[in-house]
C-alpha cells in the first residue's frame, strides 16, 4: 500500500510543479509586456507579483501574530 500512496504524492507534487513552471512563465510574459506598455498587463503583473516575490530574501517578512 505504501508504494501506491507514494505514487499519488509524487504524481500531485509533479503536477504542481509543472502548474508553477507554467504560471511563473506567464507572469514573466506579463512584466515584459507591461514594461512595452502593453493595454492591462500591469494589472496582471501586479496580481500576480504577490504570487512570485523574487529571490530568497527580497520578500517582506509577515508579522508575527501575538499570542495572548
């Protein structure tokens, strides 16, 4: 059984990467075409900025939620 469920998870995790891949693609597309000023995609660039926060460091920390 432990090989089955193996499976599954290494089948999710390559699908979810393969989805990442595809997605960091299209939000590159769209920070060049908003730096050719193209119609709408700097909305597009921005939404997705939040998603792809750049390299390791360049992301704002959250803050910490207190605890009573």
């Amino acid at each position: 059984m432990v090989p089955l469920t193996q499976g599954f998870v290494d089948s999710a995790m390559l699908a979810g990467s393969e989805v990442y891949t595809g997605d960091l693609d299209f939000y590159n597309g769209a920070g060049r075409a908003a730096k050719h000023n193209v119609p709408d995609a700097s909305s597009g660039y921005e939404d997705l900025k939040k998603r792809f926060p750049g390299p390791a460091g360049d992301a704002e920390s959250p803050t910490p939620t207190p605890t009573p």
